[in-house]
C-alpha cells in the first residue's frame, strides 16, 4: 500500500466521523503541507467520494458519499492485507534472526526502536532464551513498551547487553548514527534484512 493510498484512507476515516475535520486537522494528523491535504481534498471531491458543503459562519463541513464509503472499504481491506503481509514477512526474518542470535550465544538485547517492529521483534524473542534487557527510542523517552520503560539514547553506555537490535522502521540512519556517537561498536549493532 502506497502513502497515497495511506492518506487517502486516513482522510476518508476522518470525514465519515461526525465531527468534520478542518484541513489543518487533517495536515497536522498526516504530517503533510496545508496545500497537499487541500489538493487531497479536491481529488476525493473530484472523484464522488466526498461532498462538500458550508454550514453556518463560512465554515466547510465534508461528507463521505456511498462511493467515497465503498473506496474507504477497499483501501480499509488493502490496509489489512498490507499489514499481515508485513507482520508475516518481519515474524519469518526476526525468528530466522533471534534463532542465529541464540546460535552466536547472545544472552541480553536492547532494542532500538519502540514500534510496529519492535513488538513483532518481542514476540520472536519470547520463542528464544535471550533477554531483552531494554528498549531504547529518542521519541518514547519514558512511555511503556511491553514490561519495559523506554529510555533514551544517552542510557546505552551504561546498558548491559550483547547485541542492539534496530527495531526502528523510519529513521534508521539517525539511529545507528546516534549509537555511533556512544562508542558501541558496530559489530553489536544488528539489523533485519
């Protein structure tokens, strides 16, 4: 599924609430330029899924058609299988991971990264007798991820363990540069495949 794809969905979930996002709802939520989320917007409109209309004091209220409700299902169904593709496709290369990583006699993990892929990670570790002993993410300092309380990046100087796993989908070249900047060799970072 593309982020075209991605958004479109998301935009067509928020207008079929019933309180009527403005398009600086809808930009901030996706992360995307006020101009985008309005050419979005025109495209949907152009294509029957959404009406627009105005109700009272200037302001523009957005309703999902029959056909924009048919479109937010098939892309709801795409979303579904792109994600149990996903899961399947990380759970087969994070167990092949965790079962090399117990063969190299790897005892404690850290985990850099606090998402979608560190849970999937977790699940693969419980089938092995290694130990995740932390998980690390500059932006979840502090918020739980499964038994443990994310720290940050500061912390692994001071962290026991054998191996850091790169759980982190998006910025993966920040994270292995802030690893870097703590001295941890490189050979204790581990990256899935």
């Amino acid at each position: 599924m593309d982020s075209q794809d991605l958004r479109t969905l998301k935009i067509l979930e928020r207008v079929g609430n019933k309180k009527t996002p403005s398009q600086r709802d809808l930009a901030a939520e996706l992360n995307i330029s006020l101009g985008l989320v309005n050419s979005f917007i025109k495209r949907l409109v152009k294509k029957g899924f959404v009406k627009i209309t105005t109700i009272p004091r200037n302001r523009i209220k957005y309703i999902l058609t029959p056909s924009g409700a048919a479109e937010k299902t098939r892309l709801s169904f795409k979303y579904i299988q792109h994600s149990y593709t996903f899961y399947k496709h990380a759970r087969q290369k994070l167990g092949e991971l965790c079962a090399e990583l117990e063969k190299q006699g790897v005892k404690r993990l850290v985990f850099y990264g606090a998402g979608d892929l560190a849970e999937i990670a977790y699940i693969s570790l419980l089938e092995t007798p290694i130990q995740l002993t932390a998980v690390v993410d500059d932006e979840k300092i502090g918020q739980r991820f499964m038994k443990q309380i994310v720290a940050a990046p500061d912390r692994l100087p001071d962290m026991k363990f054998d191996r850091i796993l790169l759980t982190k989908l998006d910025s993966k070249e920040s994270a292995l540069k802030s690893i870097e900047q703590y001295d941890i060799a490189a050979d204790l970072v581990v990256e899935i495949n």
